[in-house]
C-alpha cells in the first residue's frame, strides 16, 4: 500500500470528522470570494497516475479571492517552506482563470481541517511531497467555476451570450459589442452568481501558464527586500521570549533546579519548570539565553539513553544477522541462493542526521479571551497543531487560530506528531497565566538546541545479499533493514507499523522496482530514547542509497555496464523509470568516455535511478578523485518525470537543491552520541554543503500528461548514490558507511 494511502487511514484516528458538504459562495467588500470542488467532465480520460482528488462535490472550501484592485489571490492550505508551493499552487488557479500572471497573489490558508484538509492524510498538514497531487483538481476547477462566475456575471450586465465571451490574461472581452472588464470590475456582480453544477478543464495543450518557464515566483521580491514575514519576525504588544532547557540525553528528566543564578540575569522575568524542562522567560532573546546557561539542573538519567553511536551501530549489526519481521517475500531465496553462480554481499549504515533548517524552530502564542489562542508560526500540521495545543489549554481545536507564515527550511522538521515545538510554547503561556501574567510568548530554539535536539533521521543499518547466475542475472535478493520506527508511540502507528514492520523504514525497498524472483525483505525494530522523525525524503534517504550502490556492484560482479544492468532488471514493466534512466544517461554523454582530469587523478562516472512519491529521478554524477584519494564531485545530470510539470523553473530548483542536500549530507554529516550526549552542536560539527563541494546541476524535465506528483523530496534519493558509483567506478572504493568523510574521501 502506498505510504499516502497509509496516512490517510492514520490520519482518522486524529483527525476531526468532516463537516457535511455544501456549496460556498460569499461576497465581502465588493470582493470575489469563490469555493469549487465540482464534478469535472472529462476527468476519466486524463492520463493517470494514482490520484489523490479530494471531493468532488461543491464543499465549503474558500480557495479564489477577487478583488475591486484587480488582484486575485489564492488561499493556499499547505505551508511554503521555500519550495515553491505558493507559486505553484496560485499558478493552477491563474490558467484554469485565464488571469494575467501580474495580478495574482498567494497567502496561506487558515488553519481548518474541515475546510483544508490534505487530501492524503485527512487534516490540514504539508509532508510526503504532496501538495500540487493532491491540490491540482480542486484547484483547477475552483479557478474554472471562478472564470465561468465572472463570464456569467459579464454576459448579465452586457445582456449577450455566455458562450460569445472570452477571458485572456485578466480581461473579460465581448468582441461583437466591443465590450471589455476587468476581473476586479465584476468582481461584485460575479460573486452573486451562482456556482456552475460541473466544469470543464482545459486540455493541457491549452495552457499557458501551466509549464511556463518565464513565470516570476511570488515570493522572490520579498524574500530579496527583506519583507517577507517569518515567524522570528513576529513582535506582539507586550511579547516576552522564553528559552528551555531541556535534558542533554534523550529521555532524561527533571530532577533539581537551582534558578537563582538565573533570575538575576538582567531581563529575565521569570523561570517555569515543566514537563518538557525548565523555561527562561526574559524581555528578549539575548537575556532568555544567558539566563538559561546560568541554571544549575540536576537530571535523572535513570530512564535516558547512555550509550555512544560504535555500540549501538554494533547492535545494529548484529541484529541486521538475525531473522527479522517480514516486509516482503517473493519466491524461494534460500533454494535460489544455493543454485547461484555467484553470491555479493554488502553492508550499509546511516548516521542520525538532524534536519538543521536555516530558521531555527519557533512560534509565538497569545492567549485569547475565549479560552483558546492565536498561533503565529511556520505551521506544517496544522490539524495535529490544533488539537495538540487545545488539549494543552484544555479548549476545542476550533478555538486555536494559527496564523501560518513563511518558514525557513523545514525538510520535515516543523511536521511533528506531537507539535513538540508549539506545544511547549502553549505550556509556558499557560504557566504563565496561571501567575496572572497572560502575556504572548514567543518560544525560541538556537541552533544548538536544534543540533542536540533529536527528531533525526533514524541510524539505519542495511545487509543485503544476492545471487546471480551463470549469465549475470539476478536471481535471488535478501536484505535486512535495522532502524528506529518515528511512527511508533504515535496515532499513526496502528496503520503505519504492520505485524512489526514501518512501511516508512522499508519504502522503496520492499517495494523495488527492479524484476527479482526470489526476493525477501526484512524489518527489525530498534528502541531508544534518541526521537526519530521523518527527514526529506523519509525511508527513501536510505533504501534507494542501499539499493542503488549494491546494484552496481552486481554490475560489477556481473561484468556488465550499470545502465544496461538496471535497464535489463527493469524490463518493460517501468516505462517512466527507463525514461529518466535512458534520459539522464544520454544528457550525461554516458556512452562517451569523460575528458581525463589533471595528472594523477581518476574521473568517472555513476548512476542511480529511483522512484519515490509517485515521482521518477535519474542521477548521473561526475567525479574526481586526486591522487590522494579525495572526492570531487564536479557535475550532476538529473532527469526527472513529475507528471505535468506546473512550474518547470521550480521543479528545476528543487532538484538542484535536492542533489545539493543529498550531497552535503552524504559527504559530512552526521549525528554521534558519547555515553548518550550528542556530539555536535552547530554548523561547525555539523557542516552543511559549501559552495566549493556544489557540483553544476543540470535537470531536465520530462514532458508528461500524467497527474503532477511531488519534487520537494524525490530530488534527494539519488544524488548520493550515484556519486558512490561513480567513486566506485574510479577507484574501486564502496563508499558503505555514510558520510563519506568516514573513508577520507573528503
């Protein structure tokens, strides 16, 4: 089942249960306020991926505002965290509306699962990739029942036929009469029309703004002027800033504070012990801070995870050895193994690694007179935030209002179970009225407290093992997959953990692509404090890494060249995986020999190919390894097959960004614990990619019909592994144990 299958199913153990359906349409301020989700004609003829369309009935849905300024603004329900979301979702609108690209505006959408509700999980939340897939049909046809209101409004006033009305790029036009108005001239008129029964979409070779290369992102003036608002930028009247400390090993608690020290540092106001550790509440950030390292705690280690990263990676070892629950199963492998010409082995490991957003997590809360209270934040689950917070202050999630702003970065960080971050900003407002000092708060994490705080990558140890024949042909795959589950503990776990199996820790494993008889996938489930949570890309970070590093070696072993080996395992059964194949390799001259480097040093090339959320990437990676031994990744050539590329210049940043991210953290990082403690702290233990490691990307995009799927996190999978391969191929060198600065490559 596929994992956003998974989570809607989970998703309905928290979230609210629907409101009854029914058509939405309100004037305010002379402005064009229209919802639509209706029945589409013509839908079942659309090329198709595995669709997430939501209702298809008219429901309460508020998605296209016009205004007497000529503006029309879409409310987007998900959260732009730098990916684009906000251009991309508005642009979907903007064809479907005929709008002039100049006039359109984009805003986040107020937090209600009710009316905005993600369409794979079942509340209103941003993850997995999924924000244009699940968005593209009620926003195509909300801007499509917009533009039918404002033709029909035009033809009321005119006193002519619909259907003698054209709209081009913001302008209503009747050429017999000669007449013409703008959308914001009928938005008043338009808003009283009523919402048309069913809609037809335009036919893709109609768009104009759909895979226009030329379009502006909305946000990149005021992402350049300084004016885009963040929620670090939030300063409410009388706002005071807390810090917390919290315990340096994971799953330690509060044991003894000494708050003395701490309460006579200038500008603190006050210190809260709380479940989550102890608050420093101060005038400003600078003084929270100074106040918080003057506390002497005492902690109870007693329950807190003690160990250092050698043992528990010798744990995973051992276990990986051991027979483990089934997450996939296929033909015989004992008997196949036995019959093959040839066995490979090989062992992969994953360090924790932390997902170091460039805005460090925080949120601003105020307490409001009904009990509830108002949010000001990066939200990325808005619906779990909801009913976390109004659990907290003991209200309903109705009651809980979160402004959501840009964030900076996220990479799946901001999108907890437990909305850690914003629940422990609600409990120190709440403790903070209890005082009599009802007063917004503004919760801050450092950097450090991002470093050490957990919520990583899970470690990850992969053994694999497969037998080839007399011809080279795979005929038996075994793997062993050792890792912490983030779904367990959670309301997501009865669907997401199976008979001991995460479905996000063996994604793109259990279910490869690659045609082998004999195949058998195990999950073995390791327990520790240490938090773990889903990181860009989720199970994909790891198992396309295991899977695409040990088929070139079987290539090698097989004596045959990687593209032709992968080619040949994916037969004809995964035309869009041997596009992006076929396509990377050609773009990256794979047949052609590469120009030699300097004196000394070794160039090669490697590839990778993968899918991972309804999408398909191809990476092929260039390299140069000096006499030394060091890496050099000097250019990567991507192909990517996303379905209708909505915002070509878009998807071609994610992808760089996404190489650029799988790379930075493949080379360098990691998390390590000594006796418990986490060893970094900042980007000076913990280095993201500089700009003398960035390779030129190159990307190209399919040309698809297909549904849109995602590209915030399918760029990631790849990029490492392909330039192991490519190290492989230089020096002989299996680059197994990540990141690759364990092998003195870097």
């Amino acid at each position: 089942m596929m994992l956003r299958q998974l989570l809607r199913q989970a998703a309905s153990n928290v979230a609210e249960p629907a409101p009854t359906r029914r058509a939405f349409l309100k004037g305010t301020g002379g402005a064009l306020i229209i919802s639509a989700t209706v029945p589409l004609a013509g839908f079942a003829a659309e090329t198709a991926a595995p669709a997430i369309v939501g209702p298809a009935d008219p429901r309460p849905n508020v998605f296209v505002r016009v205004a007497k300024d000529n503006t029309v603004t879409v409310l987007v329900k998900h959260l732009d965290k730098g990916q684009g979301i906000m251009t991309g979702l508005t642009t979907i609108v903007a064809e479907e509306l005929d709008a002039d690209w100049a006039q359109m505006r984009g805003e986040h959408a107020p937090a209600d699962s009710k009316l905005y509700a993600n369409h794979a999980f079942g509340l209103q939340g941003t993850g997995g990739s999924t924000a244009v897939a699940n968005s593209w049909d009620e926003l195509r046809m909300a801007g499509a029942a917009a533009r039918v209101m404002l033709v029909n409004a035009a033809a009321a006033q005119w006193k002519v036929p619909a259907d003698q009305i054209t709209v081009a790029k913001g302008v209503v036009s009747h050429k017999a009469s000669g007449k013409s108005a703008t959308f914001g001239q009928l938005a008043e008129a338009a808003s009283k029309q009523p919402i048309p029964a069913k809609v037809t979409l335009k036919d893709p070779s109609q768009y104009s703004l759909i895979g226009n290369e030329t379009l502006h992102r909305l946000d990149h003036v005021s992402k350049t002027n300084g004016t885009a608002i963040f929620a670090l930028d939030i300063r409410r009247p009388g706002q005071v800033t807390a810090v917390i400390a919290r315990s340096p090993r994971f799953g330690g608690t509060l044991k003894l504070v000494d708050d003395k020290a701490a309460r006579a540092v200038p500008g603190v106001i006050d210190v809260l012990s709380l479940p989550v550790g102890v608050a420093v509440v101060a005038k400003n950030t600078w003084a929270a801070i100074k106040g918080r390292e003057a506390l002497t705690i005492q902690w109870d280690d007693s329950k807190a995870e003690k160990r250092g990263t050698d043992q528990m990676l010798a744990e995973y070892r051992a276990q990986a050895l051991k027979p483990g629950a089934k997450a996939a199963r296929k033909g015989d492998t004992d008997a196949a193994f036995k019959a093959a010409a040839k066995v490979v082995e090989a062992e992969y490991s994953f360090p924790y690694l932390a997902h170091a957003p460039m805005e460090p997590l925080n949120a601003t809360i105020e307490l409001t007179a009904d009990g509830g209270a108002e949010i000001w934040a990066g939200s990325q689950f808005q619906g779990v935030e909801q009913m976390v917070l109004s659990h907290i202050l003991g209200t309903t999630p109705d009651k809980i209002k979160i402004n959501t702003l840009w964030a900076g970065g996220s990479f799946g960080r901001r999108a907890t179970t437990t909305a850690d971050y914003m629940a422990e900003a609600a409990l120190v407002a709440k403790a903070l009225a209890a005082k009599g000092s009802k007063v917004p708060v503004h919760l801050v994490w450092t950097r450090e407290d991002d470093i050490q705080g957990g919520m990583y990558r899970p470690l990850v140890v992969h053994h694999v093992k497969a037998g080839l024949d007399k011809a080279g042909k795979v005929t038996a795959w075994q793997q062993a997959i050792v890792a912490q589950s983030f779904m367990a503990g959670t309301p997501f776990e009865a669907v997401m953990v199976k008979d001991g199996v995460d479905a996000t820790a063996v994604e793109g494993a259990s279910d490869m692509a690659y045609a082998v008889p004999n195949l058998s996938v195990d999950f073995h489930l390791m327990k520790s404090p240490v938090t773990t949570l889903w990181w860009r890309s989720v199970g994909h970070t790891h198992t396309a890494y295991a899977k695409e590093a040990f088929i070139d070696e079987l290539a090698a072993a097989a004596g045959k060249d990687p593209v032709a080996f992968r080619l040949e395992l994916l037969g004809d059964a995964h035309p869009r995986l041997t596009g992006v194949l076929k396509l990377a390799a050609d773009k990256a001259g794979w047949s052609k020999p590469l120009a030699a480097g300097p004196a000394g040093t070794k160039r090669a090339r490697g590839v990778a190919v993968h899918e991972s959320f309804q999408s398909y990437v191809a990476h092929v990676a260039e390299v140069t390894v000096d006499a030394s031994g060091k890496v050099k990744v000097d250019r990567v050539v991507v192909a990517v097959d996303c379905g209708v590329p909505v915002n070509p210049n878009v998807i071609k940043a994610q992808i760089e960004g996404g190489t650029g991210f799988a790379i930075g953290h493949a080379l360098r990082d990691q998390i390590t614990l000594t006796d418990g403690l986490v060893d970094q702290s900042n980007f000076d233990g913990y280095e993201p990619l500089r700009f003398s490691d960035m390779p030129a990307v190159e990307v190209h995009i399919v040309p698809s019909k297909a549904r849109p799927t995602g590209v915030g996190e399918p760029g990631v999978p790849t990029a490492a592994p392909a330039v192991a391969n490519a190290v492989f191929k230089a020096t002989g060198q299996k680059l197994h144990d990540l990141p690759f600065a364990k092998a003195g490559v870097v």
